[in-house]
C-alpha cells in the first residue's frame, strides 16, 4: 500500500508536475503547454509515494470532477491508482459532494468501473486522445 498525501497546488506542484509530465506529455503527446492549468491552484491534489518517491497523482476539483490521474511507468499494475482514486472519492465524499465526475481515457473506461463509476454519452477526442464521460454518486 501506497502512502498518500493530500494537499493543495502550491505543495503539490514540485511533486505532480513532473509525474503528470512524463506521463501525459512524453508518454502520451499531450501538448505541454496545456498540461497544468488553471484549476490547479484550486483543486486538491493527491501524491502516492513509495518510500519517499513520489510515484502518483490526481486531482479533485471544487465542481466535482477528478482529473489528472497519472501513474509513473514502473509503478502500473500495483493498485495504486486505485489507492489515489478512493482517497480523492473519500475528500469529495468529506466535504459533502454527491456526485463524482471524470474524463476516462477509452483504455482506462474498466478500471474506473471497478471503483464505481458509469460511463455517460458518448465517446470524444481531448487532446488527440479518446475519452469517455464517467460519473459516480456518492452515499
């Protein structure tokens, strides 16, 4: 099991960037000047860390939708994304949020079925890349 940290952007930054970097910029091609945004600074943000190695991110946003989940290469297949997505549900859930969102990318549509969420519409292109809206309510 992962440790993770929540934590607001201006902690966050020098952890998740290059995280969210290598895994959407050089990874995936995304363009790297719309990698970070503005919605950083008022999300909350969560880092897994093996050991002391910063392996994993996500972000919940104050609407409601988590975005930005990345996992370093050599850590897949190990839960932790898992561990980020539950952690971030749990703050939604604290402060009182009743409904999740998020932007799947197609391949990632099962894992996020696994931790409760639907898909909704249709398939659409963000960033060259294909994505599903998905959504989870919360109890």
């Amino acid at each position: 099991m992962a440790r993770i940290e929540l934590m607001a952007w201006d902690a966050a930054r020098p952890l998740a960037s290059p995280i969210r970097f290598e895994v959407f910029v050089s990874e995936q091609r995304v363009p790297a000047e719309i990698e970070l945004d503005e919605m950083d600074p008022l999300c909350l943000h969560a880092i897994a860390y093996e050991g002391e190695k910063p392996v994993a991110t996500g972000r919940l946003l104050p609407d409601g939708h988590i975005g930005r989940m990345a996992v370093l290469k050599a850590w897949r297949g190990r839960g932790i994304g898992g561990e980020i997505l539950e952690r971030l549900v749990e703050a939604a859930r604290g402060r009182g949020d009743r409904e999740l969102a998020l932007s799947a990318q197609v391949h990632a549509v099962a894992f996020y079925r696994r931790h409760g969420f639907d898909p909704e519409g249709a398939v659409y292109d963000e960033a060259g890349i294909a994505h599903q809206a998905m959504v989870r309510r919360l109890r």
